[in-house]
C-alpha cells in the first residue's frame, strides 16, 4: 500500500511539473497586436508575427507602431519593404543594421561631374548624380583578367562594383554606403574583363549616404572603394559575361 502511495505521489509530483512547464512556455499574451489588428484589420497580428519571427525586433516594433500618427503607412511600408535591414530603418532599430555609423551625416560627395579628356567621349563622362557617389573619383581602364564585383536584388549589371570581395552585408552598406531601400543584398555577381580587352571606369572612395530621406544620425560612412561602369559600356557583350556566384557570407 505504501508502494502504492509513493507511486502515486511522484506521478502527481510529475504531472505536476510538467503542467507548470508548459503554462511558463505558453506564448504571452501580446494586447498592441491585438489593437492593431482591430485597427489595420484581420491578419496584421499573423503578418506582424512573421516579420518578428524572421528576425524583426519585437519590442522595436512595438514601439514604433504605438508611436507612429498612421499605423497603416508603417504597415505598410514593412510589408514593401525589399528586406529585413530595410524594415528595421523604419522601425529604427539601428541596432542590427550592420555598417551604418552613430552621428550626423555630412555630405562629402564631390559637387560636379567629371570628364576624362583622353577618352574623347562624353557618353564616358562621370554625371553630377553618380559624381556624388564619390568623395574622390578618377578615370582607370581596368586590364584582361582583372575581376569585379557586385551585390544586388535587382539588375546584375548595374553601375556600381568593388575591386574587392566584400566580407559581410556590413561591407555593403556601410563601405559602399548602399541604403537598405535600394538593395536586398540577396544575390553576388562577378564580371572578369575578356582577354585582350580594357574596361573603362571610375573608381574611387563611396562618398557617405544618408540610411533614408530625412534621417539624419546614424548614416552610411562609406570610404571603401567602388568602381562606377558608364552606362555605354554595360552593353550587351559586357552583360553576357556577368556570372552570378554563391554569396560570400
């Protein structure tokens, strides 16, 4: 009988435990959802859940949303926001958006365009906007063999490359100062130039970007080196050469 008892006592004791266990790892209740839901309509909760469990920062985007004058716009702009860095700029979590610099952003691109007489062409020139890209710029021909580089979501031969493999998303959109807005870093691409042949760029320091319109402090800091290709030479011969390749981190 005695058996018996203990028995019975250490199955309680068990149950016991295990029902405590599993009522402290119940999901808490989280009422700003269930506001916002109320306000935004049915699935805002699920869909703001996603985003948290993909790597967003609960408490900063609570906070954002209970301080924002139009809750819909913010939701918004997160569903259409092209990655995970580029929600966490408007929730501003700067926190864990890698490379970017705590200060006041001062422009230091250069003011005007700039133009390589030996080229002979004005189709080579560098404009006043991709100018501003660079704190400094000069004309180079890069030589058979010599292989660049590009991280984008978007077109593979595009303008702007480094000479150098970048080691971390951090590189990008710090070093080349590559606002979250216009890339979702999700793709590598490298161009080798062709043997016996040149190719004609611009290369030089990033200048510093601002993260976003009207976002002073932090910005992106730039001064790594970029490669800037004119657009008269991405032609069809030069895009049927870039190769994509595995990211590098």
């Amino acid at each position: 009988m005695k058996k018996n008892y203990v028995s019975l006592l250490l199955l309680w004791l068990l149950l016991s435990v295990s029902f405590i266990s599993c009522t402290d790892h119940d999901v808490s209740p989280q009422p700003w959802l269930n506001d916002l839901e109320t306000l935004l309509g049915q699935g805002t909760k699920s869909t703001v859940e996603s985003w948290i469990s993909a790597g967003l920062d609960e408490e900063k985007t609570k906070e954002a949303f209970n301080k924002s004058g139009n809750k819909s716009a913010l939701f918004n702009s997160l569903k259409t926001a092209v990655s995970i860095y580029d929600q966490r700029v408007f929730i501003e979590d700067w926190d864990h958006i890698p490379g970017i610099e705590k200060g006041n952003y001062v422009a230091n691109g250069l003011k005007s365009g700039v133009t390589n007489p030996a080229w002979a062409s004005t189709d080579l020139d560098l404009s006043a906007s991709d100018a501003a890209n660079f704190s400094d710029a000069k004309a180079d021909e890069l030589p058979a063999g010599t292989k660049i580089y590009r991280v984008t979501g978007g077109n593979p031969a595009g303008g702007y490359w480094t000479a150098q493999i970048p080691a971390s998303v951090g590189d990008v959109i710090g070093g080349t100062a590559v606002r979250p807005a216009w890339n979702n870093f999700s793709k590598f691409y490298v161009y080798e130039v062709p043997a016996g042949q040149t190719l004609k760029v611009w290369r030089g320091t990033t200048a510093a970007q601002q993260i976003a319109d009207g976002v002073i402090n932090p910005f992106l800091p730039g001064k790594a080196e970029q490669i800037f290709i004119p657009f008269v030479v991405r032609d069809a011969t030069f895009k049927a050469l870039v190769k994509e390749i595995p990211l590098p981190w």
